[in-house]
C-alpha cells in the first residue's frame, strides 16, 4: 500500500531493510504491535519505550501478558491517535497556543517512539518559533535527529527544524542538513532544501544567491508542489527587485495553481 504521510497515518513499520528506523504506513484498526514473525499482538495499554534497551514494555490484551520486545523484532506498531493532539490542534486554530502547549508535551511523553509523539513535536516546535522562542524549539524537535527516528522524520517536522536552526543562528548545522538533503536525491527533500537555503542566504544579504535557489526550484522541481508555493513567491520577490520581468509571470504562475496557499494569499495583497 502506498504511503501518504500523516494524512491517515496510526502505526509504524520498521522494515528489515532499514533496520531500527520507523516508517509511517496506512494501516486500520485498534492499538496492535506486529511481530516479524508474522503473531500480532492486541495491545492493552500504551508500549512504554525504553530507549537504553531500544525495546518498548508492552501488555497483551490476551491474557494480560506483560512482556518487552526489541524494536529489531517488530515489523509494525498501529496506535490510535491521541485525543490531546485533536485538542491541541483545535486550541491553536482557535488561536490559543498556551493552551496546546501542555497538551502537546503530554503526548511527547506518553507516545515515545509512537508515531505522534513526532507530529507533537513538530506542532510544538513551530508554536515556539511563532514565539520567537528558538531555543525551545531546537529543544523540543532536536530529539528527533539524535534517536531511531531519524531517517524517517517526516517532511513538515524536518522543515520545522531547519527553520529552528536557522531561528538560532546556527548556520553551518543548517548548512551541512541541507546539503545533504540536497545531494541525497530524493526530489521533495532536495525542493524543500533549495528553498529553505534560498532562506538560509536571504537573510544574510546574498540575495542574488538566494534567487537563483528559489528559481531553481521554480524551474526544476515542479512537482513538489508543497514547496512550490514558497519559491515561486520568494522568486517572484526577487525577480521584482532586479526589476525582471520575470517577477509577474512567477506571481501569475502562484495565483493560478496555489490559489489557497498562504504565499497566493500575500502575492495578492501586495498586488492590491
């Protein structure tokens, strides 16, 4: 089955090619851990991970059996979403950050190592950075690049925290992760690095530098529509400074394919 992310994510699969990482998949159904032996095991409570270990405590819901499994011995673990992260989202939408926040480390907590304990981090970690907080931020999704998960971080948490680094200042980390995002080859992880670098070299004044990250994705990488958006604003941006003609073609472009992005949104109000 084809993996879409967290749209309709509940589990991880740790697949024997890639060894003590975690996946998202699709999957249905109560909380379960699946075995590579092929035996599922209904679940009673929450896996506890303990990470010395690298195995999670768990309790079978047959027979009440408590017992610890390595991660190397698990093929797939299906936990249902937690109600506080559904809470924290609709607090923020409703404009109250404070309020998520203590839910959302809630779920950091207690989800360890269970798929939402990473999409927590990353909503909390860009509630800090809307703060200005970089430090917390750092804080709150460095955990994800130093643990199992790291070659399975999703795309909105990996962005997160390149954004965080460069709210901190630490350029040449932000540098070497994008770089190596770039010269991985993976087209929407090297779209995405393209544009954050354009960032990354607009705010320290290499603004000739920055356009050509942005148009380079403009040209490109078309299909990586979830970054889009950003590069053919920020590329249309620069264009308008270097008086190109160019500039309106780019704005054109964003307001006929990416009408509801947020990018469309302030390309149309700089156009009034």
């Amino acid at each position: 089955m084809k993996n879409s992310g967290y749209r309709v994510l509940s589990g991880w699969r740790v697949p024997a090619a890639v060894g003590l990482f975690l996946i998202p998949v699709i999957v249905a159904g109560g909380d379960s851990l699946q075995l590579k032996s092929g035996k599922i095991m209904p679940l009673k409570s929450i896996p506890v991970w303990r990470d010395g270990a690298k195995e999670y405590q768990v309790e079978s819901s047959e027979g009440d059996i408590k017992v610890t499994v390595a991660l190397k011995d698990i093929e797939r673990l299906d936990i249902a979403k937690p109600a506080d992260l559904d809470k924290a989202q609709q607090l923020i939408e409703a404009g109250n950050d404070e309020a998520a926040i203590p839910l959302l480390e809630s779920v950091i907590d207690r989800y360890k190592m269970l798929v939402w304990d990473v999409k927590a981090r990353g909503i909390l970690g860009r509630i800090y950075l809307k703060k200005k907080n970089a430090t917390k931020a750092l804080d709150t999704l460095q955990p994800l690049f130093t643990s199992q998960l790291m070659g399975a971080v999703p795309a909105g948490e990996r962005r997160a925290y390149w954004d965080a680094l460069l709210a901190a200042g630490r350029t040449d980390d932000l540098r070497k992760e994008l770089n190596a995002a770039i010269a991985a080859g993976r087209r929407d992880d090297a779209a995405a690095a393209l544009v954050m670098r354009g960032n990354m070299l607009q705010a320290a004044g290499k603004h000739e530098e920055a356009l050509q990250d942005y148009l380079t994705t403009v040209w490109f990488f078309e299909g990586s529509k979830d970054v889009q958006p950003e590069a053919l604003f920020k590329a249309a941006e620069g264009l308008k400074e270097v008086r190109d003609a160019r500039a309106e073609e780019c704005r054109k472009v964003l307001l006929q394919k990416y009408p509801d992005s947020e990018f469309a949104k302030k390309a149309a109000g700089k156009a009034e």
